[in-house]
C-alpha cells in the first residue's frame, strides 16, 4: 500500500481485504450551531465553622470565610455568570446586606447578598465573582463580611442534613457546541440522545438483527445497557473472569476490555452507564458508588475513579446535566430507609449531594431534564397517583410550583406514567421556554397533554385538548432549522403526529397498518423516520417504522430480543453513534440495523446510512466531501471505484466481504474506517 | 391548582343617551375561593350597547385600559382582555372593579354584557350582567350630585355639605361607604331636591365616597363622588393605584405620583386639590413604567418624569437606565445610551439648578459609591465633585440661601441621612455645595446646646428633603427622618425637623444665635416605617402639602400620606 501525496489506489488484488482505517481524523463542525447557557451548581469544601451553621455580623473583624473548589467547571469554556447563593438558618431581627470579597482583597466588594428578614434562600448580585473565576483559579477563596446593624444572622453550612441548604456556588458558562456533531465516521447530537440519531435511513425497507456481545454463544451476564464512548458500544459485562467495562466496535470486534491486567471490576450491583458532556462515562452502581472512567484511548480509559455516594440506589437512570449534575430517584429499599426521594449530586469530581426533594415523590418515573440550556429544570411524574408532576430547579432543587396534577387534566384518573417528554417550544426566543407532554395509562385507555408553563405559578398554557387511548412514551425528533418540533406517538392502536402547540392530530397510520403498540421507546432517524418494537406482531415480534407522515414503511420481523416476561418491561432502544440502534437483555447487547432495498445506491448523500440484508456492490461512486456515510452489507460490500474525497467520512462493513476496486481511492483529509461484521447474525423467525 | 370562584356584582350603572360624560357601570369581581387564583378575563360589550370606536374607557382594577378588542369576538360582540394574557391573580377574598366610564350609548333599553372567566387553556365561564340605558328624558335621573367643599379641614369637625337634584317621583337614598345615611326614621325616600344636607357624623379624616342612589319605575341608577376629610399635620388616605413609589411636583399646579400594584409600576396624575386626591383617575396614558424602573427614584426634570437608575429600596435591582416620561406628549423615552455611571441602587437624585444630578448608592457588587453626576438634557452627563463619604439611602435636594444682608440668592444642594452600605450604619450629618462642588458639613443647634451633627433624636434610618414656600415668599428646607430612638424598635415613629430657612442653617463654627434654631415636630404616622423616604411638596390655594411616602421593598402599603399645614 503506497500512499501518494494526494490520492492512493488500491490494487485489485487487495479485494475481500479487511480493512480498519483511521487514516486521517476530519473533525467536522456541524451544520447547525444552538448557543445556550449550561449551568451547574458546587457546595464549598471549607467554611468557618467546619460545616456547622455560621453567623455573619457586624464587626466580625475577620469575616467568614468560604472556599470552592472549581475544577467541577471545565476548562476552556466561557464562563457567563457566577452566584452565591446562601440560606439562613431562621428568619432574623433584621435584614441583612452581605459584602463578599476575594479572601486578602478586602479593598473592594466582589458581590452583594440581599438578604430579607424572612429565611429565604439568597443568590448574590454582581459581576465580581464571575470576573474573579475568569482567571479560572483552582479553587476561589471568599470572606463573607456585613455592616447591617442589628441584624446577626446565621446561615447553613456544607454539613447541613438538608442539602438544599447547603451554600453553593452557581456558575454558568455558554455552550456554543453545534446541535450535531461529527467525529470521524461518528455522527451524534449534542447530549446524546439515546432516542434519536442525525444518521438518515436510505429507503428504510426493512431490519437485521444481530448479536454484538457475547460472540460465539458465549454465556455472560450483561449488568449495565450500552453508552456510547466515541464509535464505540461500552457496557459491563460479567463474564468468567469477572465484570468488565467492554469497549466494542459497532463490527463485533473487541476494541478493550478494563481493566487490562487481568483483574476485574469489582463484583457489585452495576445498573447503569452515562457519558457526561466531558466524555467522561459514569457507571452507577447500587451499592452506593460511582465510579468515573475518563480519558479514553485505543486501550480503553486511562483512569477510573470511584466515588461513596452512599444515596445511590436507583431503579431508573440517572441523568446527567450539560453542566455535569446528575440527578436520579432514589430507591425505598427500606422502611428504615427513607427512598423515593429525587437527588442532585454536584459535578464530577465532587459527586456530593447538592440537593434532595423534600418530600418523597413516591413511586415515580425516571426525572427527565429540561432541554432547554439556559434553565435546567427536572421533570419527575409520580407513578402512584400520590405526588403527580414534580419540577426542581437543578442548581438550587427548589420547586418552582407545588407537585401535582394540572388543573383540569385527567391524569389523576390513571396509576401508570410514561416520562415527560420535554421539549423546547423555541430555541431562537429571547427566553425560550419548555412544552412538556404528560401521559398517563391504562390498558386499553390513556391521556396525552401537552402544557408550557408548568414551571410558572398560575395556569399553565396546554393543548386545546388531550388526546385520548392508550399511549406509549412519545418522542420528538430534533427538528430542522426553522421547523416546528413534532410529538410522535403511539396512540389508540394508531401511529400518530401531534401538533407540539395545540395537540390537533396532524396524521395517523391507517388502517393497512394494522393495529400498532409500541413495547420501546421510539427512535427517529435524521429524516424523521421513527422505529419501535412491536412485540404483539408477527411470530416474536416486529421492528416498525413509519415515516414522518405517518405512512407505514416497513415492518421487519426479528426473532431474540426479549420478551416484556424476561423482566424488561418496555425494551429499551438505544441510537449508536453507527446509525444502529442497540438494545439489551440480562445475557446479550443486540444491534438492531434498518436496512434498505436490495438495490445498491446510485448515489451517496451526506449523512446517510445504506444497509442491504444480502450484497452490496457499488459503481464508480464519490461519497461526499461535506459528510459521513455510512455503508453496510449483510453479504459482500463491494467498494468498488468509491471516491473518498477531503472532508468525507466512510464507515463501512460486510458480513461476508468487504472489496475494494483497482481505482477505489481516499484522498488526505478524508476518514475510512471499514471491516468485516462479526456480530452474530439473528435470522429472522 | 385551586379551584377557581369569582363572584360578580354589578354594583352601580347610570348610563343614559347622550350623557357620556356621566354615564358608569361598575362591577365588582370577588375572589371567593378557598386562596388566590389566577383568572383570565375577557369583556364581552354588544356593538349594540357601545360600538369599539365608543368606548372611552375600561378601568380594570387601577389602572385604565387602552380599549383595544381582541380577536375571536362573537358576531355583534366588541371582545377586551381585562389583565395581563396569562391571567390577573386574586388573592383571596380580594375584589377587583371593573369600571366603564365615558360611555357612549347607542341604543335605549336593556344590554347584556358578558364576562368570560376561568383558568388559561381551560374552557371559560360567562357571566351576563344586563344595564339598561335610559333615554334622555328617562326616570331616574341625576341631575346633580355635588360636595359644596371637595376638601374639608377636619379641625372643628364642620360638616360635609352635599346638595343633589334628581328626578320627581323617584326614591332616593344617600349612603357614606355602604353605610345609609338617608333616608331616616322609617321615611321611604331622602329628598328628590337637597340643597344643603350636611354630614356630620364621619369620625376620622380619610377619603369618603358618597354615593346617591335614585329608584323609580323599577330602575334604580347610582352616583358617586369622593370627599377628601383631612386635619392640619399628617393624615393618610388609600389610594386606588397601588404603593407609591414617587411623588412628584412640578413645581406647579400638578403632581405625579409612580404606583405599583398588581398592574406593574405606572405614572398617575395626583390633584391634591380635589376631593378625591385624583386616586380615582385614570393614569397617565401609555403611562407604564419599565419593570426594571418600578421601584427606581424619580425627579419631574423639565417637563418630564425622569427615572433614574435601580431601585430606591431592593438591593437586588440594580441598574443604570434612565427612562423619561413626557405627560403632556404622553410618551416615554429610553436615555440609557451613554449614560457613564455604573448601575446602582440606594442613590439619590434630584432636580435642580437646571439640572438632573444622581448621587452615592450602591453597585451590584456592594460597593458603596460616592460618585455625582449631572446633566442638563438628560442624555449627557458630567462627573462632579463626590459625596463627601460613600452613601446610599441618602436625600438629595436643591434648595437657595438666601442672604439677609444682600438679599442675594445661591443655589445649593442638600445632602442629609444616608447609610455606609444597605441596612448599615446611618449617617448623622447634614452637608450643603454649591451645585457640583465641595460639601460643607453643617450642624444642628437644638435650642442653646450644640449637638452637631446628630438633631438628636438618633441616626435617621430614611430621611426626605422637601422645600416648600412659605407666606412671606421664602423658602423653607424640610428634614423629614426616621429615626431609631434609643433602644426602641426601628419602626416606633416618623418625625419631622422643620427649618426656619435654608439661609439660617449654620454652618460650623458660627455663632449661634435663635434664628438658626430648628422647629422639631413629631409626626402622627406613627406606621410609617424605616425606610426610604420621598417627598414632594404641593401649594393650593388653600393648603400647603408635603407629601411623604415610605418606600418598601417588600411591606408596601395602597396608601398616601402627607402633611398639611
């Protein structure tokens, strides 16, 4: 193989040649930019007093003192407000105006406490301390100082037992980074959505379904789903020599297992896995730990940290915030202790309690984070009829309105809740604000509302009117520029679109679709298309999909995903940073790939998946130089002449084959990364 | 999520064809929910009764609104939105009026109105309220209803004297609040034609509305005008508009006053010599102050009611905008670009020597500022001499000495009170410049002992300035203070240092002498409370007024007090 200075060829003889090419990493930026504000919140490690309430008064030569440690904020972002936020211990004779200085800078006031005679949790004014944090220290020292006269006062500190009083420090920064990213062959938006992937099903006909882990009939047990860590599938898997984290290419091989050196993770209650916006993949286990593994590389992560969070224990997953804080519902596992509480934790590498629910939420759904950036707000639905919708404020944990039902919805008829779906009504508004969609069911019954404003007092906007039936848990695809979002749905046997606004339906399947249920969550593809499990369907179960019109497009049955009576309630599907879409049961990760016609592409278009079941073979072709594609064959993929010019990516693979043609060439800049499948194949029933 | 249950009355209709200026119908809408709700309320009028080109005004609570329909009327309908589109909260047991004024009927006989209500999203829920418009010539009719003094001084206690002439054959009753006052002793009905029916049985100053209700062939129309009982020295009244923030004068027959309420912050004119104080007026049109400036201080500055900066009590609102209001263009404008001084809150400002000045407050950091600004045109700004200290909560005003011996006048600017940071350390002293140059400490002499700086009576918590002009043409300079008194609560009194003339302060080292000797009045609003203060002073032909309102950040009260001598 001889490179030339702008192109090579690959002689003929190289066919059926497996290739793993990473020639040239093109980091490309994203066709569309949404800038935001991402905040996030730290308690202080020290403060006068060891963490016992502390008294701010006049004449305090020394003041009190604070410190933070900052290295929660990453590096490299601008960093747009910073705020101390206090809460007094009692209401006081007076109130009270609190000076902040820098420690040893007592010349001049760097912010302002207002503090009223009432208890009430106090945020600082003034730009002085997001000016200090501007040279990003490593930990900010501050005196905390007051001439008010009668008016001593005390405020909570770090070790208080409630941790929504605990002072902290709210920093905010702007979040530029594009709705889509491009890494290599890698396409994901921003967050990482498990529902939704930028990668565009060609001519969606149909569904393969194969086996990425164990290989070989293998026996392991898988403890947590799949995330996703650059293009890999990472999980933990026990096997027989113990759990592992499991780095895996979408093709089937093993790219690392960690540790490397022949030990094992240790053997405790996994659940779940999360990549935080740093790349840094948190996996929470119930036995009161997290453990961060960071700093990925070919070998897997260079360092895997463990943090007591003695709360942790979770049947649903936690989320992580853009600004790193990760929030969850904890567990009853007791009488003795108490549960069903929804708990925040400060950024890695703090991972302490910022704040915990006052009042138990009861049995609840998994908390669901605002979408929009500059105001992160938790969505939690109570489960049991006994708290109704509760909405935190992810930096303070305050309830901005009292749990509960909104007036007028029927939800409080039913005992079963899907997650809110959130979503933002208007990104490019001077203060864009949440459409929320609630749903509750029954067999055979069920509600959808959508509403805005929840998180204000009074009546909140809402539809015109719920939409009645049995519903599962919808989604909305990120929509285009200047597009409105739509709500998707399976509802009253029908597939569904509703209007985001007013709830009019906009269409629904018909009938040569047949009853439709939905045993996933459903996930759109980067044209709008949407697919979900149907297990009511076909011999084991059908993969549906149907266009952003509602028009049925295909219907694949597969045959060994789990069944709901394998103890998987609603399968759980997960978009891959491939295009594929994986899923999970106790013993096997599954890669789920839609695929096309048999007919090979006439042509390549950025950002497009082409998957056959049989072989594909290509003509003299030109992927596109402003993005990914993506090609894959359950038989020979030919290349044939493929043209890679700067700026394209390829990814690419075959089950049976992978050729290359005399004049298949891959000019520099360009990105190639292609091999054979060696996932198991799943013949369909 | 509470349940929502207005109820609504129709307490008052007099509309008659070609009587616009006299015709009215007030309702009352009354939360009667368990606690406060939050109701969107639309206005449903018949084109038949009043077509939208006729309507004058819809007063919706305090404040008069812009009577613009709104879509999705009914065929024959003129729709209004009453409150903000998210919807008016009520708290509990609370009623709001809804008053239509100036109309201007079109057709005789019964119109129904309707009022849509309920929770936003919801469907809503329609009341009919049915007002009947009389013909000119009609039963009952009101010919005249009128208060022989609109002000009466309460020293004495001398009646209030009204005279009325209604229609012959009907029956009248004259009530004081919802108390009857007429008819008595079993009589069916009060006189159709009272020239003199003299009241005497009010028992405290305040704002009285007397309103004369007139039945005949079953038709019953009412009439209500407003009394104004008030005694020499301080009294308070409620006022319709809300807290006021600012009292303005304009140095002429008119004052401003800057209220919020529930409504937001807006501008309503003041007429002190009317009974009804103007609290029963509409506000300034388009007379909306910016959020940000609700609470900021105000001073009337060549035509115009200039706000300026944060807020005058909330050391969270902090804010370098200048917003100015011209009541007879009836417009605002923004003049906020270049203004050079940083956002504060806690300054004073004031109107004088031809120019706006801004001095001291607070910054957003919590930073005491000593800074002073003026400007001739409100745009551009000139930095003049400091404060003498940095201050904030302090009072600002111009005031000219005269010089007996000359009978030369200088300009001079007062600074009094103040406090080294919010809720701190209040100042004591009393300090004059020549406007934008070096402060000159002054003191007080109390009788023949020196007590400079401190009057005595302690550290003034909030402190006011106000001159007003005396018999003889002169000008006095009024100190008016809270103090903290000993170890008393903070809030135990408002007291008042009246100066016999700016030209007698002394300065110090002068000798004393009894014309610079200052008079110590007490003040009766014993609720006032320690906080910023403002002033504003008004000359009648009758009364002289000094107007001073406590301004609260978070305990402000619906109600006017001033002085009046």
């Amino acid at each position: 193989m001889t490179f030339q200075p702008e192109t090579f060829s690959m002689p003929s003889f190289l066919r059926f040649l497996c290739l793993c090419l990473g020639l040239i990493m093109a980091l490309v930026s994203a066709p569309v930019a949404i800038a935001g504000t991402v905040a996030t919140a730290v308690i202080p490690v020290a403060v006068t007093g060891q963490g016992a309430p502390f008294t701010i008064k006049q004449d305090t030569s020394m003041g009190v003192e604070i410190s933070f440690d900052m290295s929660a904020v990453p590096p490299g972002v601008r960093l747009t407000s910073a705020v101390l936020r206090l809460v007094p211990t009692s209401a006081g004779q007076g109130a009270q105006f609190v000076r902040i200085f820098k420690k040893g800078e007592t010349g001049t006031s760097i912010g302002g406490l207002n503090v009223p005679v009432t208890p009430t949790p106090t945020e600082s004014t003034g730009d002085g301390l997001l000016n200090v944090l501007a040279d990003r220290p490593a930990s900010l020292d501050l005196v905390l100082t007051t001439d008010s006269v009668r008016s001593e006062r005390s405020y909570f500190s770090y070790a208080d037992s409630s941790s929504t009083n605990r002072p902290r420090l709210i920093v905010t920064w702007a979040d530029n980074s594009p709705k889509m990213t491009r890494v290599g062959t890698q396409l994901r938006y921003r967050g990482s959505p498990d529902d939704a992937t930028p990668w565009a099903y060609n001519a969606p006909e149909g569904a393969v379904l194969s086996v990425l882990f164990p290989s070989g009939g293998a026996q392991a047990n898988i403890l947590t789903g799949p995330a996703f860590v650059g293009d890999l599938v990472v999980f933990i898997a026990k096997g027989s020599d113990g759990p592992k984290l499991y780095g895996m290419r979408p093709s089937g091989s093993v790219a690392w297992t960690y540790p490397s050196d022949g030990t094992a993770l240790d053997d405790i209650t996994w659940k779940y896995l999360r990549l935080d916006d740093q790349g840094r993949l948190m996996a929470f286990a119930n036995t009161g730990s997290v453990t961060v593994f960071s700093g990925f590389g070919p070998r897997g992560p260079a360092t895997a940290v463990t943090k007591s969070v003695p709360e942790m224990n979770v049947s649903k997953r936690p989320v992580i915030s853009a600004g790193g804080l990760v929030v969850f519902r904890k567990n009853q596992s007791s009488d003795a202790e108490p549960g069903n509480y929804i708990y925040a934790l400060t950024p890695f590498p703090n991972l302490t309690t910022l704040w915990r629910s006052p009042a138990n939420v009861g049995k609840s759904t998994a908390p669901v984070l605002s979408p929009r950036l500059g105001q992160q707000l938790v969505y939690v639905m109570g489960e049991d009829q006994s708290a109704g919708l509760s909405i935190f404020d992810n930096t303070t944990g305050v309830q901005p309105v009292p749990i509960g039902f909104p007036a007028g919805s029927d939800l409080d008829k039913f005992n079963s809740f899907h997650p809110p779906l959130a979503l933002v009504a208007d990104p490019t508004a001077d203060t864009p604000k949440d459409w929320v969609y609630l749903s509750g069911f029954a067999p055979g019954n069920g509600t959808l509302d959508g509403f805005t404003d929840l998180d204000k007092p009074g009546s909140p906007g809402r539809w015109n009117a719920a939409q009645t039936g049995e519903v599962s848990r919808c989604m909305s695809p990120p929509p285009a520029d200047g597009a409105e979002p739509v709500v998707y749905c399976v509802q009253a046997q029908q597939f569904r679109a509703y209007s985001y606004q007013s709830g009019k339906m906009i269409c629904a399947s018909d009938d040569a679709a047949g009853p439709v249920s939905a045993t996933s969550n459903l996930v759109a593809d980067g044209n709008g298309n949407l697919v979900f499990w149907q297990e009511d369907a076909g011999p084991s179960g059908v993969l549906r999909g149907f266009s952003p019109t509602c028009e049925a497009v295909f219907m694949a049955p597969l045959d060994g995903l789990p069944a709901k009576n394998d103890g998987i309630e609603v399968l759980e599907l997960r978009a891959g940073p491939d295009g594929a879409v994986y899923a999970y049961s106790g013993s096997e990760v599954f890669a789920l790939r839609v695929t096309q016609g048999a007919a090979a592409p006439t042509e390549l278009t950025a950002n497009t998946q082409y998957a056959v079941q049989g072989d594909m073979t290509l003509a003299s072709l030109t992927a596109p130089a402003d993005g990914a594609v993506a090609l894959h064959a359950e038989g020979v993929l030919a290349l044939g002449d493929l043209t890679v010019p700067a700026g394209a990516a390829v990814v690419c693979s075959g089950r049976k084959g992978l050729s290359l043609g005399a004049n298949f060439s891959l000019e520099v800049g360009a990105t190639l990364a292609c091999g054979l499948n060696t996932t198991t194949a799943k013949p369909a029933p | 999520m509470a349940e929502d249950a207005l109820k609504i009355k129709l307490a008052s209709e007099e509309v008659r064809l070609g009587s616009a200026a006299t015709s009215a119908v007030t309702i009352d809408i009354t939360n009667t929910a368990a606690g406060a709700v939050t109701q969107v309320l639309y206005l449903l009028i018949p084109e038949s009764f009043v077509d939208a080109d006729h309507v004058s005004a819809i007063k919706f609570g305090p404040a008069t609104l812009t009577p613009v329909p709104v879509a999705d009327a009914p065929d024959g309908m003129t729709k209004y939105q009453l409150g903000a589109t998210r919807g008016v909260v009520f708290d509990h047991d609370q009623t709001i009026t809804l008053d239509l004024l100036n109309i201007t009927a079109r057709t005789e006989g019964p119109q129904t109105l309707q009022l849509l209500w309920g929770t936003r999203g919801q469907e809503l829920k329609s009341t009919d309220i049915t007002v009947t418009v009389l013909g000119a010539d009609d039963v009952p009719r009101i010919v005249s209803f009128e208060a022989k003094n609109s002000v009466v001084n309460y020293s004495g206690k001398p009646p209030v004297e009204l005279s009325w002439e209604t229609s012959a054959d009907s029956v009248v009753s004259l009530f004081r609040f919802d108390k009857q006052l007429l008819p008595i002793d079993g009589k069916r009905s009060a006189p159709t034609h009272e020239r003199d029916y003299q009241d005497k049985t009010y028992y405290v100053p305040g704002l009285y509305p007397y309103r004369l209700e007139v039945t005949a062939k079953g038709k019953t129309i009412s009439r209500t005008i407003f009394v104004r009982i008030q005694e020499a020295g301080w009294n308070r009244i409620d006022c319709d508009q809300g807290a006021p923030m600012n009292i303005l004068s304009d140095g002429g027959n008119r004052l401003y006053g800057v209220f919020n309420s529930f409504w937001g912050s807006a501008i309503y004119p003041l007429e002190p010599a009317a009974g009804s104080m103007g609290t029963q007026n509409e506000m300034c049109k388009d007379g909306n102050v910016p959020e940000v400036m609700a609470k900021s201080p105000a001073a009337f500055f060549k035509g115009r009611v200039v706000l300026i900066g944060g807020s005058q009590v909330d050391a969270s609102v902090f804010s370098n905008q200048v917003h100015a209001y011209d009541p007879k263009e009836e417009r605002w404008e923004d003049l906020s670009e270049n203004v050079p001084w940083s956002a504060r809150m806690g300054h004073a400002i004031t109107a004088y020597d031809g120019r706006l000045w801004v001095s001291g407050g607070v910054d957003a950091n919590g930073n005491t500022l000593s800074d002073v600004y003026s400007t001739q045109d409100g745009k551009t700004w000139q930095k003049a001499t400091d404060l003498p200290q940095p201050m904030c909560f302090h009072s600002l005003q111009g005031c000219a000495v005269n010089d007996p011996a000359s009978g030369q006048s200088t300009a001079k600017l007062w600074l009094y009170g103040g406090l080294n940071s919010p809720l701190g350390q209040p100042y004591t002293s009393m300090w004059s410049a020549l406007p934008g140059q070096t402060w000159t400490e002054m003191e007080f002499y109390i009788s023949t002992n020196k007590t400079s700086p401190d009057p005595g009576f302690g550290a003034p918590f909030g402190a006011a300035l106000a001159t007003t002009l005396d018999d003889s043409g002169g000008t006095s300079l009024h100190v008016i203070a809270t103090y903290q008194l000993g170890n008393a609560d903070l809030s135990s009194g408002m007291y008042s240092l009246q100066g016999t003339g700016p030209a007698n302060l002394v300065k110090n080292g002068d000798a004393l002498n009894s014309s610079s000797m200052w008079k110590v009045q007490k003040s009766t609003s014993s609720l006032a409370l320690p906080f910023q203060l403002c002033a504003a002073t008004f000359n009648s032909d009758t009364f002289n007024y000094i107007f001073v309102q406590s301004i609260l950040s978070d305990l402000a009260t619906e109600t006017l007090t001033f002085h009046v001598t």
